[in-house]
C-alpha cells in the first residue's frame, strides 16, 4: 500500500486549495505559506481583468469548474485556462453558435 501516503498528501494539497479559494472568495488570504498551485491562482488573479467586486463570483464559479474538470488530477485546472474557457464561451453566445 505505498500509494495511500501519497494520495493522502494528494488529499491535503486539494483541501489547502480549496481553502484559499475560499479565503479569497471571503476577502483575503489568511496564511503566509502557499504551494505552487495556490501562488499560480495568486499570480492569475493578480494578473486578470477582474474587478474586485467580480471576483467573488468568478471563484464561485471555478470552483465548481474545478470540482468538475479536474476530479482524479494531480493539481487543478489553472485560474487563466478557466477565464479563457469562460471568455470563449462568452464570445459564441454572443455570436450565436
């Protein structure tokens, strides 16, 4: 049973996501420490279009993405792969396809 260590980890590493996301969701991050997933999300946030006040609601919906696209991944969907999936989707209902 070598692999249970690993997909305890594994457990961990998606819980402390989930975490942040709910802290940013809440306002802020509450700790001092992040693994490479969370800084990515930071960093795509940082980075993003958003308005503050939209924000909330957009990591509502990744979410929920995230629940969905990466169940049995290693790490979650990046935060940008998302807003582009979102933005395309976006474009072709306004075009109607």
């Amino acid at each position: 049973m070598p692999a249970l260590p690993y997909l305890n980890e594994l457990h961990t590493e998606w819980l402390s996501y989930f975490q942040l996301i709910q802290e940013l969701i809440d306002g802020a991050a509450q700790r001092h420490t992040f693994s490479q997933p969370e800084l990515d999300l930071m960093l795509d946030l940082e980075v993003s279009r958003l308005r503050k006040s939209s924000r909330p609601e957009v990591l509502r919906r990744y979410l929920r993405f995230i629940h969905v696209e990466s169940t049995g991944a290693e790490q979650p969907a990046r935060f940008s792969a998302f807003m582009e999936s979102e933005n395309l989707h976006r474009r072709a209902a306004k075009s109607g396809h």
